[in-house]
C-alpha cells in the first residue's frame, strides 16, 4: 500500500498430498498477487507438510516477475506421497486468475464476524452430517447435492454469502448459482475450516463469544 500498489490475494485449504495417503494434511496457503497484471507478490504457508517448497516456488516467481497465468501452468513432480497432481500452488493461481477476471467474488474469514453480526444470509453448503457437527450460528444448510432443487430459498434480492469447508464445493455451488440468475453472491476464503481456525484463536486470545455452534479442524 505503501508503494501505491494494487493487490488481491486468495486463500486456499488444499492438501499437501493425495488424499488417499495416510499423511495427507490441509496446507494453509495465502498467495497475494498485484491487480490488473497478476504479478505475484508474495505467499505464506502454513501446515504439517512441505510448505517450504511451496513457498520456495513462488520466491523464484517473485525473482522472475512470473504472474497467476505462468503460475497456473507450472509443472511439478508428481506422487501420491509427495504432491497432488495439481499442486497447491497451481491451485492457488487458478483461483487467483478467477478472482483477477471476476469470475466470482470472495470475503475473507474475517469479516464474517460482522457479516453474522448483521444476520448476513450465510448458506453452508456441506452436507447435513457436517453441518450438525459445527456451523456458524445463522447459517443455512443447503447441502451442495440437494442445492438445484433448494435454490428458491436462497433470496436473490440481496447479498449471499456461501461456505463449505474449504470452499471446493462452495465455488462450484456459486457457478451454479450465477448461472441461475444470482449477481450478489460471495465464497468466503477458506471457508469453515478457515474459519474455524481464525475464531478459535481469536475467541482464545480475547475471550469473546463463538459464532459457531462447535470448531471443526477434521
């Protein structure tokens, strides 16, 4: 801000491996771009798994002035044990240049605080077993699978703002949504799992009250 630069960034909960390996784990990813080039600008990474090559990957990017375009199409070592197919920084990108073209529109986990405050319509798109297991206290749960028949519930008169757990299902719950007329609607980055983790720690350090019914890390 300082230096009069224009960014965005995006925040993404992919695991560090394929999902199938016993020691597969969220990595917590933030990758920050500059807006309209799509310039990389910089990333932080946090999880039991490699995050230093990731964050590695993007110091070269950074050296190099690569952009989200470059990003998205770089090719990686691939194995189950190691990395999924499409790595946490492709997917990062690929998010990125969503955000950078207007695909689609995006809150961060903190806002959603005030966004509950003010009894924002919050649907969670997990499904019920998820949901019972712990949810922001005024959401709505329309599972993704049932959401084509439920859509009517959701008003399109004024901003909506969807979750899942973290935030696979709730892009592909907005695309289906946009393409059913809806123009307000917002995913919020990094969704419950995010979530879960920015209010523990924050409810923690402040002592204030929950928004969510019980935290999920699983």
């Amino acid at each position: 801000k300082k230096n009069g630069i224009q960014y965005d960034y995006v925040y993404v909960i992919p695991g560090d491996k394929v999902g199938l390996m016993p020691a597969s784990n969220p990595l917590f990813f933030k990758l920050i771009f500059e807006k309209p080039s799509g310039r990389i600008l910089g990333a932080q990474a946090v999880g039991k798994g490699n995050v230093d090559k990731r964050v590695d990957i993007i110091a070269s990017f950074i050296m190099l002035n690569g952009t989200l375009e470059d990003l998205k199409e770089l090719e990686l070592c691939y194995s189950p044990m190691f990395g999924t197919a499409k790595d946490v920084v492709n997917h990062a990108a690929l998010v990125g240049m969503n955000i950078l073209n207007g695909v689609f529109k995006q809150v961060p986990v903190t806002m959603v605080r005030e966004l509950v405050e003010k009894n924002a319509c919050i649907i969670d798109v997990r499904e019920p077993r998820e949901f019972e297991m712990g949810h922001i206290i005024n959401a709505v749960n329309i599972p993704l699978s049932q959401l084509r028949e439920r859509m009517h519930e959701i008003p399109k008169d004024k901003p909506v703002y969807v979750h899942c757990r973290s935030s696979q299902r709730s892009y592909n719950a907005i695309c289906a949504m946009q393409g059913r007329g809806y123009k307000n609607v917002y995913n919020i980055m990094g969704s419950f799992l995010g979530l879960s983790v920015y209010e523990y720690f924050n409810d923690i350090k402040n002592g204030r009250k929950p928004i969510v019914t019980k935290y999920n890390f699983n």
